[in-house]
C-alpha cells in the first residue's frame, strides 16, 4: 500500500515546498554569518529573527498578542513542527526537544545554536537528569517553551499535559513566572496539524506544500508565579486551564476541545 505522501502526489505541491527550501536556505547562507558577528558582542538576535523569517517562508503569518517574556517558562499547545518558528520568531525562546532532535543533519545543530534543552522523553529512569537541565536552562536570560502535550494534537483537543517536567520550576531555581501561550491558528490547524500517522518528514513535506499562507495568533496568556501552586502537577494543572480557557472562549467550545 503507497504511503499517504505518494498516494496524494502532486507536482504543484511539490514545486511550492522545493521552492520555500531554496529561499531558506538561502536565508540560513546570509544569517549564518551575521549571527557569528552578533555573537562577538554578545547578541543573540539574530535566531528569533531567522526563525520568524523562515516561518514566513513557510507561510505563517504570526502576530503576538500580548508581551513575551524576558525569562521564565512557557508553556504553549502543540500542533506541528511550525510552533517551532511561529513560537521562536514571536518570543525569541529556546525549546525542550526529544533528544533524538541534536542528531539530525542541520536541524540537530541550529536547534544547539537556539539553546534547546534536548531531553529523553521515554526514559523514566532519566527524568531526574532531564529536570535538572530544564533548571539550570532556566536560569539564563532566555525564555524556554514546554510542549507539555508530549506530542501534537489536532488543533481542536487539548491533550492533558504531562506534569514530569514541571519539577523545574516545583520550586523553580529562580523568581520566575510560568507564560501559558496558546498558538492559535484558528481555521487552517486542521490542516497544520502533524498527524499521528505521519512521519516528520512527510508531515513537513505537506505543509511546505501548502498553497497560499495562513495566519497565527500566538496569545500571551495572564502568567502565574509557580510557588504559588507547589507542586508540579498543581503547576501543570494551572497551566492547562489558563490555555483551554483562553482557547474555549475563542472558539466557543468547552471542555477539552479547542
């Protein structure tokens, strides 16, 4: 049986992602050494503008509502690779990433140079280790994004949020605030969505060949000082709610449907 990236086959769609591939990487050639120079003195603005740039490309048209935070956790739905961009672009965060991400050719080493916390969701036994780096990733100057889902959902379901990696912030190492961020790409997340049938690749290969472009509200929810709910799955909880019920009322659903 063809697998659903065959069977749907279509030479427009495949010129349209051929072509937003190209104009990435031609963007990564002209920011790569920009970003070195920034470095030298210390700036690191040049990954949230690239991300946002390549968001572009790739159709998303995002706009912030609200102010993104100088520090602190983020915790944000989850519908596809895109978050990735619209979320980096918009907040200038660093991500909690599956660990197999530091491996893959050029991905692995942009997301090093954007200070990913790579960790290893499916080892129980190293959740200990993957807390202490989310803790001492906290302790910089730069935001860092939970997709507390552990995968991505379908833009209508919030899945329930996996509360291991609160721990960070059950006491957090710092006087920080937890930004629950619900990314709304109303009518289009269907289609944005990474199925749970689709590999990565297949996955970005249709939305590179998606036509047109589609907007992105990212929705800087009111943020909430952790220590105030004690323990990390009071802290998930919070962060749950505050995103379903920003995300409820835009849309006009209840309970756990977007």
């Amino acid at each position: 049986m063809a697998s659903p990236s065959i069977a749907r086959a279509d030479p427009a769609a495949d010129l349209r992602a051929s072509a937003r591939i190209a104009a990435a990487a031609a963007l990564f050639l002209v920011a790569l050494p920009i970003h070195a120079l920034f470095r030298l003195f210390g700036s690191r603005r040049i990954p949230p503008l690239f991300l946002g740039l390549v968001g572009r490309i790739f159709g998303a048209r995002a706009r912030r509502i609200g102010d993104a935070p100088e520090g602190g956790l983020i915790v944000s739905n989850h519908i596809g690779w895109i978050d990735i961009l619209v979320l980096g672009g918009t907040t200038g965060t660093a991500f909690i990433a599956k660990a197999e991400i530091k491996d893959w050719p050029l991905v692995g080493w942009l997301a090093t140079l954007n200070q990913t916390v790579f960790v290893a969701r499916g080892e129980r036994a190293g959740v200990g280790a993957q807390v202490a780096a989310l803790r001492e990733a906290l302790t910089r100057a730069q935001p860092v994004t939970l997709f507390a889902e552990g995968t991505t959902g379908d833009g209508r379901t919030l899945l329930p949020f996996k509360p291991a990696l609160f721990e960070g912030v059950a006491p957090p190492p710092r006087p920080l605030m937890v930004q629950p961020v619900w990314v709304d790409y109303g009518r289009a997340a269907a289609d944005i969505a990474w199925k749970p049938e689709e590999s990565a690749r297949d996955a970005g290969w249709r939305l590179l060949g998606r036509r047109g472009g589609f907007d992105v509200r990212v929705h800087m929810l009111h943020p909430f000082d952790p220590v105030r709910f004690g323990d990390r799955k009071a802290v998930a909880a919070e962060a749950r709610r505050r995103i379903l019920a920003a995300a409820s009322q835009g849309s006009g659903g209840g309970g756990g449907t977007l």
